[in-house]
C-alpha cells in the first residue's frame, strides 16, 4: 500500500482593475509536462490497481514512480529560484509546499476519521485518530515502521491512513534538501563559480547521497525489510534520482529528438517489468529492486526535457493526462475507500464496483472544488512571491501553459455521478448470509471427531458453538470485543515466558513442584495462546501433572526458517529452537506439545522439517502431542465494526489450516506421538466458525484466540488430552 505525488504548480491570472476577468485572461491553467502527468498516470494506477485487485502484483511500485518525478520537479523549482533571483526563500517555498499538500490530505484525513467513527469499533477508531496525528505531521512512515516490526501488532487490521507514510518520507526529505541547495548556491556566489562548477559541485553532492542512501536501503532491506520499506534513509536515493536528473538537465535537452521515443518506451517497459516481477515479499525491496522502475521513470523524464514527445500517446493523451491531474487526490481517496469499504462489504463485484466509482467521484471533485482552488489561490501568498511568480512559473523543468476550459458544472455532476453510483453499489448488496462450505478433499469434521473422541466438556462446548453461529445480535460481550481486539495474547503472566528475553524457568512452570510427570510446551505464538489452558490442566491435575512452556512469539518450533533475522526476533529465533531443544534433553519431559501457526509450505516440505527437529529429543520424551491452531479464516478486527453483524464474523476452516492439519496428523499415523485436532473447540461440525462463544470473545484476530477463551474452553482442552496422555 503506497505512494506519493507531487504537482507542478500553477498560474493563476492576475484580476482586471474591474476585479473581474477579462475576456483576454486566461483561464487558470497548469504549465505542466504532458509526458510526466502521464506518467504520474502510470504509477497512480498501479497502485490502485494494485491495492483494489491485486494485480499487478508489483504496482506499489508505484510510489517510487512518484519519487523521482517529486525529486525532479521539485529540485528544478529550486535551482531555477536560485538562477532567477539569487536566492530560495524558504518561509516562501513552504508555504507553496503547504498550499499544495496539507489542504487536500488534511481533507481526507477529517473524513476517513468521521467515517471511521461510524464503521470501525472504538479501538480501531482510537487507532486511526492516532495514525491521523502522525500523517497530519508527516511522521507516518516512522509509526508504520515501528508498528510493522512489533510482532504483537502483525496481526491488526490494516490502518485506512497508511498510504500517508509515502508523503512523510517526502516531506522530511524536503525539509533537508532546501538549505543544502541554498548552502551550494551561497558558496558559488561568494566564490564566484562558473554555471557549469556549480552544477558539477551540486551533481556531486547529491550523487554522493544517492549512493551512500542505495547502499544503506540495500542493507536495511536485508536485515530488517519492513523497516526499510517506511524509512526515510532507505528511500532518499529514489527521491536523489529525481534530483539528479534536474541538476543535469542540460545534458539531457542534447538527446536527439529521434532517439527521445526510444528512450521513453524503454523506461516505461522498465516500470511494467517492476510492476509485474517485483513483489512484497519476495525480498530485496526496497533495494536493490526498486532501482528498476526509478531507473524507468528516469528515462521516461530524461527523454522528455527538451520539448513535448512524440510517438507516447499512451502518456500524452488528455485522458492520460487528466488521471495524472488528479493522481494526488486519487492517492489520497483510494486507500480509505477500500479498506472502509472492506469493513462493510465481501470482496465481490459489488464491492469492486462501489470502490472504483467512490474513489474516482470523490477524487474528481475534491480536486476541482478543494485541491486546485486552493492551490490556485493567494492563501499563504506573499507581495513577493506573487511578482516572483511571473517569471518563476515557466522553466526548464516545465513547458508552456496549456489552455483548458472551465467544465466545473460538468464536473460537479460527473463526480456526483460517481459517488452516486458507488453508493447504490454498496446499497444493491443482497443481505443472504454465506456459509462456509464443509472441506470436502480432505479429512472432513465428522470424520476426525469419529477418531478423536470427545467427551461432555466438549460436546458442551460444541453446543455453545453452535448457538453462537445461530445468534443474530451481539450480546454483551466480557470482555468487550474491543478490548480483545486490543488486549494480549496470552494472561499477562504468562506472556514473559514467550518474550526473546525470558525469565528465569521456574517463573514458566506450573503445577506441582513435585509432580511425578512433566508437559514442556513450544511452539509460537500459537502455543503460547494454549499456554493459559494447559497451566489450567495442570493445576486441576491433582499434582499429577507440571507445565514448563518453552514457547517464544513468532518463533515457529520447526526446522524451517519462518521468519528471517533482521529483528530481535528473528535473530534470535535459531538459538532459541536449539535451546529448547537441549532443554528437552536436559530435563526429558513426558510430553512435548508442540503448537504452531499455519503457513502455506507444503506438506512434504513440513513434515520432514519437523522431523529433522524432533529426532534430536525424541529419545528423550516419551510422546510428542501436536496441536493445531485455531482455524484461521476471518480477521475479528476487520470484520467487527460498528454496523456488522454476528454473521458477518462467522469463518470457516481454511485450506491452508486444513493442508498443515492433515500434514501433521500424518506425522502421528504409525508411531507414539498424537495429534489433537482443536476444531471441536472453535467450530461447528459443519465447519462454521463463530467470534464469540456465550458472552466471550473467541480470536483477538485471524489466528490468535483470548486469554477469556482460553479459560472458557480450558475443560475442553483438558478433556481432550485426557486420552492422549494414557499410559505414561
């Protein structure tokens, strides 16, 4: 989810002494580049297209597309001040940069807010209001940052403002980039510098930027890639780019004409190879791989400096180049609409529709009756900067106005339209309540509970599922859904014992002291999760039975790399499996219960990972029980909103829950070790998954069920491992 966009400025004419306008004056036009906001186009779209349909699977590559045309125009604005009066104003070019950005973004963060109080719960509004303060001061991309490497917060619902981390970066890169320009500028003077050693001296400097900037994204991205992808650090080469291609743009306007169209397409098929091959999580992004589509939006802008193109219609066309007029305000609306509509629609043509037409009716009117009036305007305009405008407007880095009529009453209704349609879209949806379909491939409910036979705390439980799933209101719910949602993963005692930095063992084990049989619990923080349940059975185990938990959060019991070093959890995941390992060795429990969250890899693949790891204590336990994770269909936190109902968050068994279930029960077939199915604690037989049991919230999200639940089912649980434990 990303980007960030930058307009030319505009002209806006001066008044008649009549304080009208005369019919020689000229509409307010934009002296803009046809071949950039056709460009701008291009990204914009991308990551629409992107964050809609997820397709293409690259089109947040989008945001760096707007880098380098920000970084260009940008830097242009300021070199030609400088050429022109000697000097860069600063309180002048924030203002121009207030005028331009805050309006519209302070827009649309008043309105995802209110609507938000609407839709969302009270937590996730609290937490919206908060990502609004952070966009508002530019700050986002550092709050998304952080956030992104807390592994406590990896399973909330996605924030309707983070799109807004794009414009921070931006913004606290022009915050620097002003007063080196300046500082270059004031040397030369006082030197008395040639045009061509200044701009030598100024390509140095930013050159030396870019590479040092490259060179630390590619290393951040290597050790910690979400980080990377928000820092400003690692972004600051694609915006230097930009920069760059202002600073020598002399160069460029010697490109000969015929091989301008050549150069172009070939940076345009650089973005589509970018937009296409890159993905998220493929690795290697933001760098080195988003060298790719700046190194085409640099082509693309290079090619075009010296006059307007021929042969790039697909960018110059008025329909290419409107999109790109609006891209700003089309940024800005586009997220919000998605993820607010998510919250209230299934993902279907409907929902589809609804957002497309939404996102494009408010982004036109908001950009014809909000962002360009008030660029347009004297808002924050001093004497001086409206004198210096009549020769500050037109430059190199930009061409000559185009003219365009004035269609705001067409406009107006158009978007009105628009808006108008998307809200019948949302209205039209039927209200039947899909029901998930019962696995049919794989081992079935019914079939597994013939085998694992339950007992009355179970069946008992079951029948509160059942009704649950039945319920057509919310009940009161304790503790509130809310407070789930926003509460920790396991009882506040336990949850040290998962931390990288981990008690001392005693302060993670309970039951008896002297109890005759051990259970070592390890997992992620699935297992941690069950940690609250499992205390509860050896606690009622009439000193039987002790508990260790040996568990650490996001930190998967396998012999497979689930999550890469570049935090403090993933550079301490490997010693942590060893150690627990040689924990099992040293202290050789009974059973070993082993818990971990469902991930795609193939069953295969699993299985012999598991086996790798498990054949270095299996000696030294007498039964290994695995246990599987809640299923893991719907996120509460994005399902419970403020107008959904209990239908809306009823979630079904997934494939990818059912693929690793069957993996592991595999694994037990013909040896001493179990496998515990947990769907009777969670589910219908048929399949069908509700949020809350009684009046207790089941999940805090996708996969991760309440410590209030884990109480609730605690007699389920033990009963279940009853069976399983005979003989020991």
């Amino acid at each position: 989810m990303r980007s960030v966009l930058v307009s030319s400025t505009g002209v806006r004419p001066e008044p008649s002494k009549s304080g009208r306008r005369s019919k020689s004056t000229p509409v307010p036009v934009h002296t803009q580049r046809l071949d950039i906001q056709g460009l701008r186009m291009v990204a914009v779209m991308l990551v629409v297209l992107s964050h809609l349909f997820h397709w293409p699977q690259g089109g947040f590559i989008g945001v760096d597309v707007f880098f380098v045309i920000s970084g260009f125009l940008i830097t242009g604005s300021l070199l030609h001040t400088l050429e022109k009066t000697g000097r860069i104003s600063f309180s002048s070019f924030y203002r121009r940069r207030v005028r331009r950005i805050v309006p519209a973004a302070t827009l649309v963060l008043v309105m995802t807010m209110v609507a938000a109080y609407f839709i969302f719960t009270g937590s996730r509004f609290k937490s919206t209001v908060w990502d609004a303060v952070a966009a508002f001061f530019f700050v986002s991309n550092w709050r998304f940052g952080v956030e992104g490497t807390d592994y406590f917060n990896s399973s909330g619902p996605v924030s309707a403002l983070q799109h807004y981390w794009s414009l921070s970066v931006e913004e606290q890169f022009y915050f620097v980039w002003p007063a080196v320009i300046l500082a270059i500028g004031v040397v030369a003077t006082r030197k008395a510098w040639s045009k061509r050693t200044r701009v030598g001296i100024s390509a140095g400097v930013m050159g030396v930027v870019v590479l040092a900037s490259f060179i630390y994204s590619v290393l951040d991205t290597a050790s910690n890639p979400t980080w990377a992808y928000f820092s400003t650090l690692t972004r600051v080469w694609e915006l230097g780019v930009g920069a760059l291609l202002a600073i020598t743009i002399s160069w460029f306007e010697r490109i000969p004409s015929v091989a301008r169209p050549f150069i172009a397409w070939a940076g345009l098929g650089l973005i589509a190879v970018g937009a296409f091959a890159i993905t998220e999580t493929g690795g290697g992004f933001p760098a080195p791989w988003a060298a790719v589509p700046v190194l085409g939006s640099a082509l693309v802008i290079g090619a075009g400096v010296a006059g307007n193109h021929r042969f790039l219609g697909l960018l110059t066309n008025r329909y290419s180049t409107y999109v790109g007029d609006i891209s700003y305000s089309l940024y800005l609306w586009h997220w919000p609409v998605i993820i607010l509509l998510s919250a209230l629609m299934d993902r279907d043509g409907y929902y589809f529709a609804a957002s497309l037409f939404l996102m494009f009716g408010l982004s036109i009117a908001a950009y014809h009756f909000f962002e360009d009036p008030i660029r347009q305007s004297d808002w924050l305009l001093t004497g001086a900067e409206r004198r210096d405008r009549r020769f500050l407007d037109i430059s190199r880095w930009r061409l000559r106005p185009i003219k365009m009529s004035d269609r705001n009453k067409s406009i107006g209704i158009g978007s009105l339209a628009l808006v108008t349609a998307g809200v019948s879209a949302y209205a039209f949806v039927p209200t039947t309540v899909v029901v998930p379909p019962t696995p049919s491939s794989t081992t079935t409910f019914a079939q597994a509970s013939s085998v694992q036979q339950i007992g009355p705390a179970q069946t008992a439980l079951v029948e509160q599922i059942k009704s649950a799933v039945q319920a057509t209101e919310w009940p009161d719910l304790s503790p509130t859904m809310d407070e789930a949602i926003a509460g920790p993963q396991a009882p506040s005692d336990i949850l040290p014992c998962g931390s990288v930095d981990r008690p001392d063992p005693n302060q993670c084990t309970w039951g008896s002291p002297t109890a005759p049989h051990t259970m070592l619990l390890a997992g992620d923080s699935i297992a941690m999760t069950y940690a609250g349940p499992l205390r509860k059975f050896a606690e009622g185990s009439n000193g039987q039975w002790k508990l260790r938990v040996e568990g650490m959060f996001g930190c998967s019991f396998v012999d497979i790399t689930m999550r890469e070093a570049g935090d403090k959890i993933g550079n301490a995941c490997p010693d942590h499996k060893k150690a627990v390992v040689e924990t099992i060795n040293e202290v050789r429990p009974d059973v070993v219960v082993i818990s971990n969250r469902a991930s795609t890899h193939k069953a295969t693949e699993w299985n012999s990972a598991m086996t790798r790891l498990t054949s270095q204590f299996a000696a030294n336990t007498k039964r290994i029980i695995y246990v599987a994770a809640p299923p893991n269909d719907i996120n509460i936190a994005d399902c419970y909103t403020r107008v959904s109902r209990p239908s809306n968050c009823v979630g079904g068994v997934t494939d990818t829950w059912q693929a690793r279930s069957d993996a592991e029960s595999s694994l037990v077939a013909s040896s001493k070790d179990k496998f515990i199915d947990s769907r009777n604690w969670f589910c219908t037989p048929d399949g069908r998954c509700p949020s809350f049991v009684g009046t207790t919230p089941v999940k805090r999200d996708g996969s991760h069920m309440t410590p209030a639940y884990g109480d609730l089912m605690a007699p389920a649980i033990a009963e279940a491992f009853a069976p399983q434990l005979e003989g020991l």
